[in-house]
C-alpha cells in the first residue's frame, strides 16, 4: 500500500534525457538555419570561370557567365 506520495515524475535521468534531446535538436535547428542564411545569401551563379575555350578534356567553363 502506498502513503499517499506519487513518484517524483522528473527524475534526474529524464532530466539529463530531456537536456540532450533539446540539445540534439538545437544543433539541428542552428545548422539547418545555417544553410539557409548560405542558400540565399551566395551567388552559385556567379562562379570564376575561363573566358574563352580551350583545348583539352580537363577544363571547364561556365555555360552562361553572368558576372
């Protein structure tokens, strides 16, 4: 028979769980913000190039260079 006292619901494991769930999904959070913040704020299109063509399987250039 119990006295009347329930568990105490937040123990120290949930406690430390809980801390490196919200941390784990914090990270999560920052990083995906991060690539965000890079996706809008670069220029892919914008990227150093040859001016003209050259002989070779080696070298690349932009299709439509717009800078």
């Amino acid at each position: 028979m119990t006295t009347g006292t329930s568990p105490r619901f937040w123990t120290r494991a949930r406690l430390a769980g809980s801390a490196m769930a919200l941390a784990v999904v914090a990270v999560f959070a920052a990083a995906n913000a991060h690539l965000i913040v890079v996706a809008f704020t670069s220029q892919p299109a914008c990227v150093p190039h040859l001016k003209t063509a050259t002989q070779g399987a080696a070298t690349y250039r932009a299709a439509k260079p717009s800078c």
